[in-house]
RNA sequence: GAGACAGCCAGACGGUUGCGUGGGGCAACUCACGAGGAAAGUCCGAGCACCACAGAGCAAGAGUGCAGGCUAACGGCCUGUGGAGGCGACUUCAAGGAAAGUGCAACAGAAAUAUACCGCAGCUAACGCUGUAAGGGUGGAAAUGCAGGGUAAGAGCCUACAUACGUCUUGGCGACAAUGCGUACAUGUAAACCCCACUCGGUGCAAGAAAUGAGACCAAAUGCCUGCUCGGCAUCUCGACAUAUUCGCUGGACGCUAUUGGUAACAGUAGCGGUAGACAGAUAACCGUCCAAUACAGAACUCGGCUUACAGACUGAACUCUUAC
RNA sequence: GGCACCAUAGCCAAGUGGUAAGGCAGAGCUCUGCAAAAGCUCCACCCCCAGUCCGAGUCUGGGUGGUGCCU
C-alpha cells in the first residue's frame, strides 16, 4: 500500500475524529468523512492500551494488508481511520472479513 | 548421579503478491540492501552541537570510596587482598574514618556508656556496712571467650589457646600476610549529619545550521553563561493548522579471522568485510518442506558499559562432590 | 525521542527510623415507637522485590503503574 493513499499529519487526523461518521463490528471501528482526496485516504491508529510495539506493529500491518486487498474498489473522496477494538491477537481472515464488511457498511466500496 | 565455570545461537530454505531506502533506466521496469542481544529501562561514561574558547574566584550542591592494572572515559572490566557463604569446584560484598565534633539508640531492663536489682563472700546480735562481677534475668548490644591456677568470695589477678588493638622485623609495587613483643583501653550507627581523598560548567539531535514568507525598525535595554563577584557572548517580532523544507543522519574509540605480548581485562601487527536511516514512521499476507519447539521483544544522532526481560537447544576445558566397580 | 515528578483504607490525605493521625464513605452497637442527628467500636501486605539497620511507610538499589513538561 502506497503512501500516498494514506493519512500523514496530525490535522487530518483530528478533522476526522471531529467530523467523522462511524461503523463499527467487534473487531473494529472505522470513521469516514468526506474530503477532496482522489482517491481516498486511511490513517490506522492502535493504542497504547492494545500492548507493546511488536503487538502493536503487527496489527497494524495486517489492517494494512488487508485494506490494500479492498483498495481499488474504494470510492474517492473520502478520508478514513481505522483503529482495533479487541486486545487478542487477530488473524488474517477475520480481520479482511471485518474490514470488508464494515466497508460495505459505510457505502464505500462500489 | 548431583553440581560449579566460561561461551555461543535466537529458526532455516523455497514460491506467489506487496512495503522502505539507494543505484540504473525517457518510461514500463529492474538490481542491491533492509531491526536486537537486549533495539527496553534511561542508571553511568564519552563523542557531537549550542551557550564564550568551557573560562577565573567564592559559596553551595551532586557523585565515587580495599590494592594494582585495563580503557577515550566511567560508578565499567580484569587480577589480587580482606570479610561472608559452600564438604568442595567456586560464588558473593556501596569494603575509607566512630581516638575531630554533633545527633540517635523506642520498648524491656537495676543500669545503655554508664551501673549493682537478685546473688556470692567477709564483718555484725540485728539494721546494715564493705568487697565482688562467677551466676540469674532484660535486650540487637551489658567491661573479650573458654579451661586451669588463684581467692574469704571473686576478678586478665596469673598461665595456655583463641579474639581485638598497637608496634618491631621479614615478605609483597600495594591492599595485606607471617613471626615476635606489648596491651585488654576504647558499645553500635556514617545506606544519620559530618570528616578525609578524588571527580563534576549547563543544556540535549524537540541540540543546532541553512534557505524561504509577512510585519516592524536601529534604540538601550533584554536574554544567556544554575547562586554571588568578575569576565564575556548574542541581538527585532510573528507566522507556516504545536513537529513545514533541506541538512544534522550514519565509516565508526567499527566488526570478524589469524598471530604476537600479557595470568587476565586488554594492546600491537596483518588480512578480510561494508552493515537500516524513516518522519503517521518501512519486514507484511498466503502457502510448502525440515524441525521436539519458537521465548523476551521493534532502530529514531552515535558509541562504551550497567540493570532488567527471555522458550528451547548447543559447545568447551575435562573442574568439584557422592556412590559403585 | 529527551527531562522531571508521584504511588499510604473504597475516596481525600497527615506522618522526625521506634504502636500508621484525621475527615468522608461502609459495617456493627447504643439511643428511638421507627428513622435522622449524636456517641462508641471495627475496617491498612504503607505499589512490588532485594539490601543497610537491633528495628524501614520513612534510608539505598532494582522493577511496576501513573502524571506533567520540552518545538
């Protein structure tokens, strides 16, 4: 997954958390708001509170992973932030399960 | 069979789809490299940067504390000394000074740095007086322990063996050790204040440098150098959605192997190697084979240590004890 | 990333190395016809592990958790 397809800055993300719609299912949480982006543009957020680096990094390169699989089916215009909910381990299958149930959920794929 | 010491590894190989940095290419694309022994805690020591070149004096504060060596340096390491533990191989210790001074030692106990409650012995008709510190009891600690002599009863009063201190000689670079002689006086606590010796300027890459935009304006004050006195330096403010951009940024007191010196830490010489550099922050997803199995855990300026976490293996010298033959 | 600080009962907290003050809350008892108020009593592994000391909440070292500041 590029880095442009992702959210970089601090403002960006704030303006997501305040203007943000949100989905969720017990594996995840996912906010979206419109913007100008073409294509859209996801930002993943794992607390402190989800475990120690290793954990952490690991997570967020299988909801990288995962999110990739589903990019081109995306719609544009939209900025999104993806944070875990649960504090087990994951694994993969669940984890694209969610996220492209939760896509489709917020109309976002086409 | 049970231990003791030193060291090493931290899954490997392959396939498909992807990520970061760098090189090549007009481009499509392609090639190379891509987390640790602790990357962690931030407990020490340095480099580097700015404050002045890191400064002078005074005061305060902080740290270290057996000896010799190693190291760029260290509170680290090595080899010893002494204490403690272990049958032993061996392990371990913030290990200067209590005779410079001050403080503290609750409760218990007669008495806590000075004493005589019970007791023992002598004298006395008795009350009591004198001598004593063997024994009892309290306490963490009560005038060195134990045996013999000695005595009215006792007592280092005397002697042997221990213990502690002082001192001569000898050995050792030294810490210290051994023998002899003398003494038995000095409670503990410095991880209480303190004394002695040595060391320490501050801030940390969010240090800092360059370039860019807007608005003021050339004046005597402000800021900084941890307190004071000197001495000195710098020179406006704001913004860029509280981390704009580029640099700092990775080749180093580097690593590995061999060899020489050294008990060792380590040092010298020769050869070989090229080893992340991001800025919402790169190692992932799926699968196959081997394997008994995969722990603790993710770089953020860089090194040397220390501390803490850690599954499972492996190696070395053949070190100790016990049992059997 | 760097630099500081804190942890004592359910909550707020005091605490010179020598028995862990106090307040609120809670439980029990007294009082009352029943309550409230009042009074009495109870409720602590001083975050954890080692060390120093005769003796640590306190001193020293290590760990755990939390908080603040630095452009």
């Amino acid at each position: 997954m590029k880095s442009i397809y992702r959210l970089k800055k601090n403002y960006q993300y704030n303006y997501v958390y305040k203007h943000a719609q949100s989905v969720a299912d017990k594996n995840f949480i996912l906010l979206y708001c419109t913007a100008h982006s073409n294509p859209s543009k996801i930002g993943f957020s794992v607390s402190k509170k989800y475990g120690h680096a290793v954990q952490r990094n690991r997570i967020r390169r299988q909801m990288k992973a995962a999110v990739s699989a589903f990019a081109p089916q995306i719609v544009a215009g939209y900025n999104l932030v993806l944070i875990p909910r649960k504090k087990e381990a994951y694994n993969y299958g669940d984890i694209a399960d969610s996220v492209g149930k939760l896509l489709q959920k917020a109309g976002l794929t086409q």
